[in-house]
C-alpha cells in the first residue's frame, strides 16, 4: 500500500528514482567486475575422497528420473550411495527407480524440503549431495568438488549449472543467463557471499545438517534458506566452475513464470527471516552484496509500476511520452552500468570456455527484457497468494 501510495502521489521525482537506480546498478557491477579481476582461487585437488550419499527427492519425475540416476552411478569417485525419495508421485517414477542399484524410500506427498530431510536421516556418507530428479551430473564433478572440503570452515560447494541441450528460443535465453548467472556465482564465493545452495548437487557437510538442522519445509525456496542459514553460522560455501552438472529447465512461459514466481518470492520471504544478515559483523554479504542486491530490487520493482503509471496517467492527460536520451545524467549511469554487464557476460563465456557470439547476446538481451515482467508477476500473484492463503506447491 505504501509503494502504491508513493506511485499514485508522484511525491518521488522519477528522475531521483533513475539515479538512484543506475548509481546503485554501476556501482554492484563495477565492484563485481573488480573483484573478479582482481581476486581467484584456485579450486583445491583432493587427496582424501569421502563416503557420499547422493539424495534424489522426486515427484512425479517417471520422464527424467532414470537419466539422472544413471548419471549418479557413472560418477568417477570411489565411493557414494544413492538414495532415491519417492515424494507421493501418482506416475512411474518410484518403479522406473527400482531398475537400479539404489536405496528408493517411499513417503506419501510432503513437499521436496522433508523429501531430503527423510534422505538425510538415511544417509551414511560423511559428505551428502542433493540433486533434483531433471538433472544430470558430469562424471567428473564430484572430484573437482572434493578439495574445497580440506578447508573445514567450508560446509557446502555448489557446482556449475548449464541448461541441458537448449533448442527453443525460451531454452536459449535460459541458457545465456545460466552462463551469466555461474559467473556471479564465482564472484559470490570469492567475497563469501554465496546466498543459494541449489538442488543439482550442492554437496554439504553431513554435519552441518546436524548442527543447524535439515531443510526448512516452510520456506518457497529451501535451498536459499539452507546457504542463509549456514552464513549466519559464519561459515564458508564454495563454488566450483570444473564441476558441471546439466538441468532441464521450464520450455514454455507458464512454467518459467511460475519457475520466476517462488523464486522471487522465496527471496524476500528469507530476507525477511535473516534480516540480521545486513550487517557489517557478517562481511561483505551484509555490508555489501545483500543490500545491494535488495535496493537494486526494490528500485526495479518502484521503477517498473512506476513507469507503467505516469505512462498510462500521460496517455490519459492526452500527453506523449517523454523521448529517452542517452545523454541525460540518469540514463547515462544506466547505459554505463549496461556496458559493465556485458563485459561481464563476455567474462562469463570465457569463464565457461564458450565462444562468443551475437545468438547469445541476443538471448541474453531477451532474458532481461522479460525478467521485469517476470518480477511483478512475482510480486502481485505472491502478495494474492498471502491474501487468499494458498500454499505454494514444488
């Protein structure tokens, strides 16, 4: 009511809102941009390799589910279980499951978050690794991940996610942001700053589960939840970009919407719940990143319904929108800020041993276009979800 009050007021100047809104995108880019060439690790080679235990939470996954485990099983390490949980489908999933060597637990439909909280009580590996059941993994992954467990402040490495075969246009504009996205991801890690642990095979610490306890059922977004949650523990999540691991991801815009929704709403149902986080006592994550990444948000969605209703208010005055000009102060923070990005995502290609190439840009420049939409679908559809009380489903 707040934001709306301010909009319909017109008391903020859209001119203050644009600066602030291309100070704050050129300044986050430029320190990633710095901290990336500035700042590496090199990811460690492991001499010991560890029990894992690899969960598979699945529901309804009768398409996917046999890739997947048949991925696990070709794992290049010397020692891991599978354990696949069976959360309630109504398909083929759980008998396609019992076609391999692999422990299948069945519980009737309890939400993916206790479909791993029952895989961790299972488990008997000393390191245990989630992996959702459209996904694959590289043979080699778990071995590049191993080493970074030599550190023992580290209780959890995330691997690099590319989008699998893309062939449609949706598929492609996913992809060229996953590329972007593994990018951040790095930079992230670099200022102990990772904010999502995510379901293609993030390996924890079996430990770590332990101490903090297992994944929040309550939360839209339990992987982010979980990487909060051991950051207030002040402890370290890594990244490794040699460890690749394949997803399926949404092929039509409905499901990308839906897909967009819980995680956008996810995200400020936990910055919510951790607000202790922005702090200077937790590093560059509360003096920097976190705050920068909620302002940029929050800037993004007032812009958004902002532009949307002095656009329509003009139209209904009989006026033309004003024209856009680069030279404006405000646009100019924006267009910089712009530049940035793509250096950046031409960062990102390299990183991901790509070549560069205008399809991808192009894709790229899509992705961004949409993703505002996407972002105040979030916004209204989850606020109507709250006012109606309808739970989010998996």
């Amino acid at each position: 009511m707040v934001l709306l009050y301010i909009i319909t007021a017109k008391s903020i100047p859209k001119e203050m809102i644009e600066y602030a809104f291309g100070f704050v995108s050129l300044y986050f880019l430029t320190y990633l941009l710095l901290t990336y060439l500035e700042e590496d690790y090199e990811e460690p080679q492991a001499s010991i390799f560890p029990k894992i235990s690899v969960l598979i939470p699945a529901y309804n996954e009768e398409d996917t589910i046999e890739e997947t485990i048949r991925s696990v099983l070709d794992l290049d390490y010397p020692d891991f279980e599978v354990i696949v949980i069976d959360d309630g489908s109504t398909d083929g999933t759980g008998d396609k499951a019992r076609k391999f060597p692999v422990k299948l637990l069945q519980q009737k439909n309890s939400g993916k978050a206790e479909a791993l909280n029952n895989g961790i009580r299972q488990a008997s590996g000393e390191l245990i690794a989630t992996l959702d059941a459209d996904c694959w993994v590289d043979p080699s992954a778990a071995r590049h991940m191993i080493g970074f467990f030599s550190d023992k402040k580290v209780m959890a490495v995330t691997p690099t996610m590319k989008v699998w075969e893309p062939k449609t246009t949706l598929e492609k504009m996913q992809k060229a942001e996953y590329t972007y996205s593994n990018l951040m991801s790095k930079i992230f890690a670099l200022l102990d700053s990772l904010t999502v642990t995510p379901g293609p095979f993030t390996i924890y610490r079996s430990s770590v589960f332990k101490e903090l306890g297992g994944f929040n059922g309550k939360a839209l977004t339990e992987d982010n939840e979980m990487a909060l949650r051991m950051q207030s523990a002040n402890y370290l999540i890594r990244s490794s970009k040699k460890a690749i691991v394949y997803t399926a991801v949404p092929t039509s815009l409905g499901a990308l919407f839906r897909q967009r929704k819980r995680w956008y709403a996810g995200y400020w149902e936990n910055m919510k719940n951790y607000s202790h986080l922005f702090a200077p006592r937790y590093g560059e994550l509360g003096a920097f990143v976190l705050p920068a990444i909620t302002l940029m948000l929050l800037l993004s969605l007032y812009k958004i319904i902002s532009d949307a209703f002095f656009s329509l208010s003009e139209l209904a005055d009989g006026q033309v929108a004003g024209s856009f000009s680069f030279f404006q102060p405000f646009h100019l923070l924006s267009v910089v800020a712009a530049g940035i990005g793509l250096i950046l995502f031409y960062l990102s290609i390299r990183e991901a041993q790509e070549t560069p190439s205008i399809s991808m840009l192009f894709h790229l420049l899509l992705m961004t276009l949409l993703t505002p939409f996407m972002y105040v679908y979030a916004f209204f559809r989850r606020g109507y979800e709250i006012i109606t009380r309808r739970a989010a489903k998996w």
